[in-house]
C-alpha cells in the first residue's frame, strides 16, 4: 500500500466524528434493523404486530427500540390511524428506499457465500 493510500484510509477511518462506516453504516448494520428494512422493502406498509411475527427470534422490547432507532434516522416512517385500539403502521422513508439496493446487493452476496463463511 503506498503512503498516498494509507493518508487517504487514516482520514477516513480514523476520525471518528467524520468516519462514514462509523456514522451512518452503524445506524443500520445491527442484524435486526437489516432485517426489519428487508420485511418492510418487501411488504411495503407492515404492522408491528406482522413485523413481529415475520422476525418471530425478536422481541418485543427489542422490536419497539429498533423501530425507534431506524425512525429516527430517518429509514423508516410510522403512521398512527385514529382507532381504538390504536393501529400503526411502518413503511421505508425515500432514504430508506434508497438504501435498499445496497442492501440487496450484500444479501445476494451473503446467500453466495454463506456455506463459504459459516464454516
């Protein structure tokens, strides 16, 4: 690796108030945030309830937290309908579609290589 190069890594990976893996890919690299973006790419406005059932190893304490989490970075959206009993709703934002590529692209990666990695 040339001095160039390793500058060039050095500043992108070392300062961790401007480290994009750091920053953002952390927001949503968690096992369950990847797979709640996937139940909501693929069925488009889900409740928590189905979201619940589809990743029936969360739970939900944990479900709820990593809700919060990815609405708050604005991947997701929540849309509460004025009903008794309260029903809501969770949907991709236009950040979060645009993520979705990125992410397929790693699951087919991981579908590729997963009898490669696991042993």
């Amino acid at each position: 690796m040339n001095v160039f190069r390793l500058q060039e890594n050095l500043k992108k990976f070392t300062y961790t108030e401007s480290c994009p893996v750091r920053n953002v890919i952390s927001h949503f690299s968690g096992k369950w945030s990847l797979l709640i973006l996937c139940v909501l790419s693929e069925n488009g406005k889900t409740r928590f309830s189905t979201i619940g059932k589809t990743i029936p190893d969360i739970s939900p304490k944990v479900l709820t937290e990593t809700l919060r989490s990815l609405e708050s970075d604005r991947l997701i959206k929540r849309k509460i309908y004025p009903e008794i009993p309260p029903k809501v709703e969770y949907s991709l934002t236009e950040l979060g579609e645009s993520l979705m590529p990125h992410i397929s692209n790693l699951i087919k990666w991981a579908v590729d290589n997963f009898d490669r990695i696991k042993n």
